[in-house]
C-alpha cells in the first residue's frame, strides 16, 4: 500500500503522486488500441502510444508551474491506476487546462472514481497550485467523460467549433470549466458530507 505522507492530495480512496518515469508503462498500456480511439482521447499523441513515445512527450513537456504530470493512486491497493495534467499553466491569471484526464485501469472505471478524480483535480489545482480556474475541453461525443466532469461540477462554457481534424473531418470539443468558489461551494460539501 502506498505511504499516505507521498500523497500530495488525496481524496477517500485515491491519492495524487507526483509522476516518474515508471508511470509512462502503465500510461502506454492505457491508451486505446486504434487510432481514432486514441484520437478521441488525445489529438496530441502519436499511435501507436508506446512507452518510450509517452516518456518522449512527458520529457519535452514537462516543466514546474507549466506542464506538470501526475498520477493517481488507489489508495487501499497501492495500485497506480490514472493520470491527469495540467498544462500550459497560467500562475499569473490563475488557470490550468487539464489533460489526458483518465482511470486507466479498467476495474476501477464504472465504480464512482470518476467523480472522485474530479474532486482530487480541484485539490490539487485549488490547494497546490493555488489556481482560480481548471478547464477542461471534451470531445463532443465522450458522454462518459462529459458526464463525469459534470458530476464533479464542471460547468459547460460553450463549443469551440471544428478545432480538431482526423481523417478528412472535423471535430468540435466542449469547452468546461470549474471555479475556486463554485468547488468550494458545492462540489466540496456534496463528497465531504
């Protein structure tokens, strides 16, 4: 089981550890086996999503109070089962798009962690980072992802129209977000009764 002081938040079953190289094994095995799958999950990756390809991307990307990595833990296994980042952080306006947002292990999807990753997200984006606002943009036909920011209480913002091409057609993407006040104010009180 991991140590609870290696957690930089945690939540009632998941903890945030900051990311090593170990983690980019789990990452490749995650990602979908196709191509538009993995489309629909990421527009910046390259298929097939190998090991090497995903420490080559983190390693390029990764920068303090910029580009930052984590992985998400289970806290009662140990297991590492997920992985967010945030990037193209904006310390001076107090923003941070989150990305590649995922439970990868699929026994733990299905289960409520999603709401949950919502909830440690917001506490590390809030409480570490000191953040005002995450953004999150989602392909329009990922429900399941849609459904998940939404239940965490990301609010829906508007479409930005056909940003994204794969294979001759274009793609819109939602464009949610989550504020300090809105967090504290509902989300927070809903999952710490």
């Amino acid at each position: 089981m991991g140590d609870p002081e290696e957690f930089l938040v945690k939540t009632q079953n998941l903890g945030v550890k900051q990311y090593r190289p170990v983690h980019s094994e789990n990452l490749s095995k995650w990602m979908p086996e196709n191509k538009f799958e993995l489309f629909m999950t990421s527009a910046s990756l390259k298929f097939p999503v190998t090991t090497q390809l995903f420490e080559d991307y983190r390693q390029s990307r990764e920068l303090p109070n910029t580009h930052e990595f984590l992985a998400v833990y289970h806290i009662a296994s140990g297991e590492h089962i997920g992985h967010f980042e945030l990037k193209n952080i904006s310390l001076n306006h107090e923003h941070g798009p989150l990305a590649h947002v995922l439970l990868g292990d699929k026994k733990f999807r299905g289960t409520g962690y999603g709401k949950e990753l919502c909830q440690l997200m917001a506490d590390y984006g809030f409480n570490i980072k000191k953040l005002h606002r995450l953004s999150a943009s989602v392909q329009l036909c990922n429900i399941a992802a849609i459904t998940v920011y939404v239940k965490g209480g990301f609010v829906m913002e508007g479409i930005i129209r056909d940003v994204l091409k794969f294979d001759g057609k274009r793609y819109s993407l939602y464009q949610m977000s989550l504020l300090r006040s809105d967090w504290r104010s509902t989300t927070r009180e809903k999952l710490d009764p």
